[in-house]
C-alpha cells in the first residue's frame, strides 16, 4: 500500500477469508478484529485495533448465528 500523508484517508475495500473453527461452530459466534500499523510524522510506531461501533474504543465485531444441529440424508434406490 502507499504511504498516507497527514489527513488523507483510504477508502479501498480490503478483503480476508477465515474458516470457522470447531470452537467458532459450538460457540454459534466469531469474533473479528483488524490491527493497522503505521508511522505518525515524527517516525514513532502506532498501532490501532478496529472497533465494532467506535473510534475511541477497541472492542472486537462479534457476528452470533444460528447453528443448526441436523443432518439431511436422503437415500434412493431404483429398480
């Protein structure tokens, strides 16, 4: 990615891919949180983790479903 000079923002859609887990499938829920690193203008490191529905915090998306605990076989024969 290129650099960002001081007020300039990115509106480019970024894209990850994750499978669930076992622990993700029992829990009915997964949690998501991005980390963006970078440089401020006197050249210190900062970090800053993604929020569900704030700029100030750092509370991780949860995203709960509904797990289903079922199984559909269908068995045919043909004579």
């Amino acid at each position: 990615m290129a650099s960002l000079v001081p007020g300039e923002s990115d509106s480019n859609t970024f894209v990850g891919t994750y499978t669930l887990s076992l622990t993700d499938v029992n829990a009915s829920q997964v949690s998501n949180q991005a980390t963006v690193e970078a440089q401020d203008p006197d050249n210190s490191n900062v970090t800053d983790l993604s929020d569900d529905n704030s700029n100030f915090e750092n509370d991780p998306t949860i995203t709960s479903y509904d797990a289903v605990d079922a199984i559909n076989l269908i068995k045919e024969r043909n004579l």
